[in-house]
C-alpha cells in the first residue's frame, strides 16, 4: 500500500471533497454505551461507536457502496466515487436480485437496498488501543531480499490499517473527517461492522485477529463454484443451484501473463500465507535475484490470502494495494483486494471448481 503522509496518533487528516449525486439523507450518530475504550480494552478490536452532536449528511454513492460491499458486492475501495467497479457491483448485485441490469442506482436497486434503510452509511468510532499499537513497519522495504528480513509484512502506519479495516482509503477518510471536526482518538468512517469474537472459530496462523482486522465476518455463505470473468473484470461466487452469492472486482492477468482460461478447481487454502518469492517466474524481474522466502502479512506479494489452483503456479489472492483492483494488471493470477480475498477464503473450500473464462 501507498504510505500516507499523516499523523495519525491525533488524526490530523486533511480535508478533501467526496463528489455526490446529490445531497444525502441526514444522519444521526447511533450511540454506544461505552463512548471510548477503556483500560480493560487493551486487547479488544471491537471499534467503539462515538456519539456526536456534529451533523453529517451521509454521500448516496458513499451509502450504496456501504451497503454493495455488506450485501456481498463490494466496489472495491469505499471512495463515494463513480466509477467502472461501482458501476459493476450494481450490475452483480442486480443480476442476483432479479432487478433490471442498468449498472446504475435507480428506484428498483434503491428500493432492494432499503432491506438496510436503518444501517447508517458512516458511523464515529473510537480506535481501540489494540489496533493503534500495531505493529508496524513505516520503512516498508521495496526490494524483496530487504522484505525477505522481515518478521511479518505489516501495514505501515494506523492510517493504512483503519483503511483496510473499513475498505477504503486514507483519502476518503480524510475527506469523512475535515479539519473542523478532528478529535483525538475518534474518526468518522465507512459502516463495516465489527466481527463479533463470539463467531470466531478455531484459529489458524493468527486467521482470527486478520479477520478482525479486515471486519470479515466468519460466517459466509458456501460457494459450489467461482468465476472468473475476464471480459468483466470480476470473481463471482455461485451457489449448486446456480445463484450468484457473491461479486467481487479482480485484476487478472496481463500481455505477458494471460489469465489461464479453462476449468481448474482450488487445490489449497492458506491463509496469512508464507510467500515464496522465485524470480524466475516474473517476468519483469531478474533472474539473477535469489529466491527468497517472505513472511506473512497484509502487504505481503499476495496478502493475507493464497488459494491454490490446479494450474501450476497460479492462484486467486489478496494485495496491499486495494486501490488498483480492476486498474492494473497482474502476473496471471486472480487478484482481490485483502478484505474480499478473507471473504472469499470464507465460502471455498478445498475442490471447489473454478472457471475462468473470457
């Protein structure tokens, strides 16, 4: 991910503009009874929601990605921005409501998405303790052999982490939080809910904390088969009576690398992933680097998510740069941003079919 320039220990965030179709619906805080983290709150992920008697206007376009990426359709980042993945989230999550597909956010789509008419697009949070310490790594290293030093490939400031957490960027939330209304500790964010610890299974290679940290529920819906679909730049995610449960934007392939076509099936599932790193298998990098063993971590070369495919050598996987889903390309893979590729690691399982098609 991209360093930002921010402190963030007392959110000065600069103010940037949010562009809407028009104005929102008023919004009110929603309360909580704990209105900051306390001492017992040391080890808790759980964001603790902030009353405030600040008015705020929520965006729509920021609204409808809200409740696009809980109902399974994510735009990529929560930005309040028009643009090629909104419009295909609205495509999916039509296509899977039996709505009419305009890739636009008309009366029978808005009429769909008032199942969510009381879920606030934004809510005000504190940051827990647990989040803000960390730890992480602000002299991220370019060079993998420097990476390869490392003991885990963490993110690189709080900013970096609050975006992933709430699907978004460290400009949106600069945009969400001006300079009038900074509080120390407390940031207005995009409404990803937090993962209830109680639905936490058993733990894999710290599996718990990352989703956690990337707010994915464990608790996904079961996927009889996924596709990847070039011509649409997107992963979907069927059910055995052929119902699409899920849409996702990815980056697939490139002029050197072409996305495999064909029928492969998922053959593993790691998560928080070991990476080895063979130079000989990139094109665009020299041979005559040494192969390197990575760590795991959010900003690793394939993030917190490796899905195995029958392919030798290709895989569906998460990034540390969420903000190029669908804008650049890859080494052949299937490319997610973290929080989809945690989700979709949630509904596959080992022999899951997937096929990739132009």
């Amino acid at each position: 991910m991209k360093s930002v320039a921010l402190i963030a220990s007392t959110l000065l965030l600069s103010a940037c503009h949010v562009p809407t179709e028009k104005e929102g619906e008023g919004n009110a805080a929603r309360a909580d009874p704990a209105a900051a983290p306390t001492a017992t709150d040391r080890t808790s992920l759980r964001f603790p929601d902030i009353v405030t008697r600040q008015p705020f206007r929520d965006p729509p376009i920021l609204r409808a990605q809200v409740l696009l990426d809980r109902a399974g359709f994510p735009a990529g980042v929560i930005d309040g921005r028009k643009g090629a993945s909104y419009t295909l989230a609205l495509r999916g999550f039509q296509t899977a409501n039996d709505l009419p597909v305009t890739g636009t956010l008309d009366e029978p789509t808005l009429g769909a998405l008032n199942r969510w008419r009381d879920v606030p697009a934004t809510r005000t949070v504190a940051i827990p303790a647990a989040f803000a310490a960390g730890p992480f790594v602000p002299d991220f290293p370019k060079d993998a052999a420097e990476q390869a030093k490392l003991p885990f490939l963490g993110y690189r400031t709080v900013i970096e982490a609050l975006a992933e957490r709430f699907h978004t960027t460290a400009e949106t939330l600069a945009a969400l939080n001006p300079r009038q209304t900074r509080t120390k500790g407390v940031l207005r964010v995009p409404n990803i809910a937090d993962v209830d610890p109680a639905t936490l299974g058993k733990d894999e290679r710290g599996w718990n904390r990352t989703l956690q940290l990337l707010g994915v529920a464990p608790d996904q819906p079961q996927a009889d088969r996924v596709v990847v679909d070039k011509s649409e730049g997107a992963l979907k995610a069927y059910d055995a009576e052929g119902q699409l449960l899920a849409q996702f934007p990815a980056t697939m392939g490139s002029r050197h690398d072409p996305l495999p076509l064909g029928n492969w099936t998922i053959q593993g599932i790691s998560r928080n992933p070991d990476f080895h790193y063979n130079p000989k298998l990139f094109w665009d990098v020299s041979d005559k680097k040494p192969p390197v063993l990575l760590k795991p971590g959010p900003n690793g070369p394939v993030g917190v998510v490796w899905l195995d495919l029958s392919k030798p050598h290709y895989g569906i996987h998460g990034t540390g740069e969420p903000q190029t889903i669908g804008r650049a390309e890859s080494h052949g893979c299937v490319r997610l941003t973290n929080w989809d590729a945690a989700r979709l690691a949630q509904m596959v399982k080992v022999g899951t079919r997937a096929v990739f098609q132009e």
